[in-house]
C-alpha cells in the first residue's frame, strides 16, 4: 500500500507583500482544489504576517504533477513574495519527488512508527 507525502513549508514573507501574497495564493488553491491526488493543502500566516507555511499532502502518484502542472505557471510570482526557509517531507517519496523538491532544500523524514486515523 503506498503512503501519502506530506510537506512542510516555511516561508519568509517579504516586508508588505502578505497582500498580494494572500491574493496569490487564493489562485494557488482554486487551481490545486482540482487535484484528485491533493489530500490536503492549508496556508497559515504568523500574526505579524512575516511568516507562512504551508502543510500539503499528497497520494505519492500526485506531488509531481503538483508541481509540474499547476504550481508552475504560479511559480515565478510565488517566488518573488516569499523566501523558502524551510521544507520537511514527511513519508517515503520515490527519485521523482525528490528532484523536484530538493531544489527546495527539503528535509526528508521517514516513518517508522505510528498511525493516522
């Protein structure tokens, strides 16, 4: 039975950029709300709105084209509001995954004890 990944981000918002930023993503989760293979895809902002993240999980057969498909024509603007500080990816995530995700400098963590309900 496969297992679903889960990533963890950690975003440096840039000084006054939460608007567009909140108005961005807005577009970022209509597009991946399509997605049959995206469990799960929450955005949180710190009070002072200098810090986000982003808790996402995935069949494993979803994350590449998440990224590939429809996180891509996003990606430029996305990049230009935030810094990337931090990546955790929970789960057992094959070559594929990875390529794309390293270039974020995730962390990768395997399972090896436990349960979800």
């Amino acid at each position: 039975m496969e297992k679903d990944i889960t990533c963890v981000f950690t975003l440096k918002l840039g000084e006054g950029k939460f608007p567009a930023f909140r108005d961005l993503v807005a577009d970022i989760v209509a597009s991946t709300a399509k997605e049959p293979g995206t469990l799960s895809y929450v955005y949180s902002v710190s009070d002072d709105e200098k810090t986000a993240h982003i808790v996402e999980r995935y069949r494993p057969d979803a994350l590449v084209s998440h990224v590939d498909n429809t996180f891509a024509p996003f990606a430029d603007e996305f990049l230009s509001l935030v810094t990337i500080t931090a990546l955790t990816v929970y789960g057992e995530p094959d070559a594929e995954i990875k390529k794309r995700l390293d270039p974020f400098g995730a962390v990768y963590m395997r399972p090896f004890d436990g349960f979800t309900r």
